[in-house]
C-alpha cells in the first residue's frame, strides 16, 4: 500500500448506546455514537421504542391540535 492515501484504522472502535459502550469493532474513527442498533431495535428485540427526532412529534401535534379537522370541507 502506498502511505498517506488511506484513512487511519482504529481496530477497537467504541460504539456508544445511550452514553453506554455496547460493542467494539474496526473503523476509520476512534468512537461512534448510535440512537439505533440492533440490541435496542424493535425487529431484533420484539419490543417496540419511541425515537423522536427534532421534535418532529410536537410540531405534527401542534399542527393538527385544535379545530384543525372541524374547518375542513367533506
């Protein structure tokens, strides 16, 4: 290989989960933190979670509150 063409290799890469270190693997950056992976996700679990990301929950129930469905023409 030639030098200075390939990123740097970290062999024992930490990914986070929730501030909690959940495995190690090889990759280009000394750590990762994850939202989702497949300890946490409901289709390996069976178990389903709630992300929100952004807000975007409250801005939709913002948005729809009120009388929002009575104004609307059938």
């Amino acid at each position: 290989m030639k030098d200075k063409t390939h990123p740097t290799y970290y062999p024992n890469c930490k990914v986070y989960y929730n501030g909690e270190v959940v495995f190690t693997t090889g990759a280009t950056v000394p750590e990762l933190k994850v939202d989702v992976w497949s300890g946490s996700h409901p289709f390996f679990t069976g178990k389903s979670s709630f992300v929100d990301a952004a807000g975007r929950v409250e801005k939709f129930q913002k948005k729809f509150s009120g009388n929002y469905f009575k104004n609307k023409k059938k």
